[in-house]
C-alpha cells in the first residue's frame, strides 16, 4: 500500500494533485450508507404519509445532485464530466439487519470517463442522500442517526479494481 498523501506537496502544503499527464479511463464507484430510525418513521416513508412528500424520491434526486457538485464542496476534489450518477435507497424493517435496526439503507453508483477516480462523488451522494432523509423527517423523528457511509467498490484508473472485504 502506498503511503504517501497525494494532497500534500513536498513542502507539506495542501493541493490539488496534477491529472494533466494521466489518460482518460473509464472509472466507477459504489457507495452506502444508513439512516435508522424509529419503526414509525419507516412506516410513514414507505406508506407515502410524510409530511414533506415523497422522502425516497427525494433522497435520490438530492443524491445525485450532490454527486455533481462534490468538487464544490470538498476543496481538493477536481470537478469530473459525471456519465452517470445513480441513488437506491432500500427500506430495511425490523429483522432485517444483525443489530436489529430500521432505516433506510442508500447504495451509490457514480461513473466517469476521465483522470481520477469517481469515489468521492459515490460516497457524497450517499451520505447527502441519508441527510435528505433526515431532513425530511426531522419533526418525527429528531433521533435519526446517519451511520455506514462508506465505499464498496472502486474501478478504473491505475489502481484498478477494490472491492471492500466483507
């Protein structure tokens, strides 16, 4: 493994890594995360009764939206040509999880044919996803809690394929 920070020049100061000499290759990731929350809150998501509307298709929409703008937000990130950007967000109820919690599990699936990699566009989404969520159903349920968001799946580029060990 290679333990050098590619944000940080000799000098120990922040920047963005040069891509101009690197190839255009096709590159995607694959993200999740979790929101849990009361039975109760679950019940009303997926029975269409929240107060705001529609939480999932709304979770996915923000989901991608933020896939698009992760160079925004996150300063070293360089801004990608997205080829696709997709948000499932998958009811879990009681059971259904070893640690017998509800929620909303959200799985990211971001692509790009460019220079660096597409990671961090796939876990934005993911966790932008849960936070749309949690918005939308903060006067229910304050006690939602955002956990998991991490990567599964990176390939393409010079690394190749990563898979998260189960």
């Amino acid at each position: 493994m290679d333990q050098r920070l590619t944000h940080i020049d000799e000098q120990g100061d922040v920047r963005m890594v040069d891509v101009s000499q690197k190839a255009d290759t096709e590159r995607a990731a694959v993200a999740e995360g979790f929101i849990s929350m009361h039975p109760e809150t679950l019940e009303l998501i997926t029975t269409g009764q929240a107060a705001k509307g529609d939480v999932l298709a709304c979770a996915r929409v923000a989901g991608v939206m933020a896939a698009k703008r992760t160079s925004e937000l996150i300063p070293m990130c360089h801004p990608l040509n997205i080829t696709k950007a997709k948000v499932e967000c998958q009811p879990v109820r009681a059971g259904e999880r070893a640690d017998g919690r509800v929620g909303i599990h959200v799985t990211t699936t971001c692509g790009v044919t460019g220079k660096t990699g597409i990671e961090m566009e796939a876990l934005t989404a993911a966790g932008i996803a849960c936070l749309t969520v949690y918005d939308m159903c903060k006067a229910v349920d304050r006690g939602m809690e955002i956990m998991d968001v991490r990567l599964l799946k990176k390939d393409g580029g010079k690394t190749g394929l990563w898979l998260r060990e189960a």
